[in-house]
C-alpha cells in the first residue's frame, strides 16, 4: 500500500511539472529582449563571431556577452 501511494504521488508531481515547463519556457522568451546588432552597436558594442560558440555575440557595451538575434 504504502509503495503505491509513493508512486501516486511521483506520478501526479511529475505531472505538475510537466505541465509547468511549457509555462515558464513562454514567461522566460518573453521577458528577455532580443539583441540585435544595430541595438548592440548603439550600447557602445562591437559584433563579433565566435567560433568556440558558433554564435554572433556582443562585445562591449550594455549587451556585452549577450548572442545576436
């Protein structure tokens, strides 16, 4: 008894979770504004290519660190 009641409740836990998920990705993508490289260049940043990353970033400035949209 006592180890379907434990398995009950991981059960409806992960299905709490698991319809939590999809609600905070959505909350997180649009809370956090897009850089773009005039917006980078406009903060006193440079646009540079990381190969490490495979990705464009900001360099400098208020967005420094920050990947390019």
């Amino acid at each position: 008894m006592c180890k379907r009641l434990l398995g009950f409740i991981a059960a409806l836990m992960l299905a709490v979770l698991g319809l939590m998920g999809p609600a905070a990705q959505a909350a997180v993508s649009v809370s956090v504004p897009a850089v773009d490289e005039p917006k980078c260049m406009k903060a006193k940043g440079t646009v540079e290519y990381e190969s490490a990353t495979g990705l464009w970033t900001c360099i400098g400035g208020t967005y420094d660190g920050e990947p390019i949209d």
